[in-house]
C-alpha cells in the first residue's frame, strides 16, 4: 500500500489491518478456494495457492490505487476476510469497494458491514473521496445487505451480467456520496 493512512478505525466488533504477504495463510487460501465461500467471487475460476496469492497481495501493495487490508474479527481472534479499496480515482475522487468474508464462523455477525463502514470513512475523511462504488449478484443478499447497511444505496442492476450455477445472474450496483 503506497498510499499512507494515518491509522485504522476499530470498533467492538474488528479491526482493519494492512494486509501483507506474510498474513497468506492455507486458511485464508482455503476460503479462496472454498465453493461455499468464492460462490460470488470472480476468482473462484481459478485454483489458488499460498504463493500465488502472496504475489497477488504484494502486487495490491504496492499498487498506488489500491488499498488492501485484513479484517480481524475480535469474537473470533483472527484475520477472518479481507476488504479492498480501489481503484482510488484521484480525478474523479472516486473508489471501488470489494469485500470476502472468507471464515464462515464471522457470517451473519456484522464483520462485513462494520469493514465497510470502516473503509468508507477512510475513504471519505482520509483520502478526501466524495463517491464509493460496489457490486454484488442479485443472490449475494448478505452482500447486499452489509453494504446498505453501511450507507450504501442500490444505483441500479445490470441484467444477466454473470452466469451462476449454469443461469443468468443480475449485477446490483451500488454506491455512496459523501456530501
């Protein structure tokens, strides 16, 4: 992460941490590979390993338009999903917000809405961004969910974008404006 923050908000709930190669655990890789967990992620289609998805987090590092940190849960004591900023759009101050909660024991318990939550107010208060983004499939209601919850507003639907299970699946698009 090239761009500095002066620090991370935490709540009763987790914490937000930089997340770096060294945190790659087969735990973590497990919940990339997982059909349970990746079900709604584009990187479900391929086969990951703990040395492919180092490379993926320090290329993410390093990255000037990006932000990638851990989320540790505090119930659970340990790095539980991952939450990504970026692109970051300077021009145009605007972000992107993807978010796995890869371990099944933070689901349902308000990890993702907290992060979220979290990331958007770095975004808006330290990085001076006035829009953030977000997209999920139309079944990912939890994803959906966290993310209205955490202010965000469904701007529209992208009709049959993805194919899931061997079906069409609508994209929701979502956003918040920071006034």
């Amino acid at each position: 992460m090239l761009i500095e923050l002066p620090h991370f908000p935490e709540n009763s709930l987790v914490s937000l941490f930089v997340l770096e190669p060294g945190h790659v655990t087969e735990d973590y890789v497990s919940w990339l590979n997982a059909p349970e967990s990746n079900q709604y992620l584009e990187s479900r289609f391929v086969s990951h390993t703990v040395e492919s998805v180092r490379l993926f987090v320090a290329t993410t590092l390093a990255s000037s338009d990006n932000i990638f940190l851990g989320i540790n849960s505090h119930l659970l004591d340990r790095h539980v999903g991952n939450i990504k900023l970026g692109s970051i759009d300077r021009y145009h101050r605007t972000g992107e917000i993807g978010i796995l909660i890869g371990d099944k024991e933070a689901w349902g318990k308000g990890v993702a809405t907290s992060a979220i939550s979290m990331i958007s107010e770095i975004a808006r208060a330290q990085l001076n961004l006035r829009k953030l983004t977000a997209g999920c499939y139309a079944s990912n209601m939890g994803s959906q969910r966290a993310f209205e919850k955490a202010g965000f507003l469904v701007e529209g639907v992208r009709s049959a974008q993805f194919i899931l299970d061997g079906k069409p699946e609508d994209l929701v698009l979502m956003g918040r404006v920071f006034q």
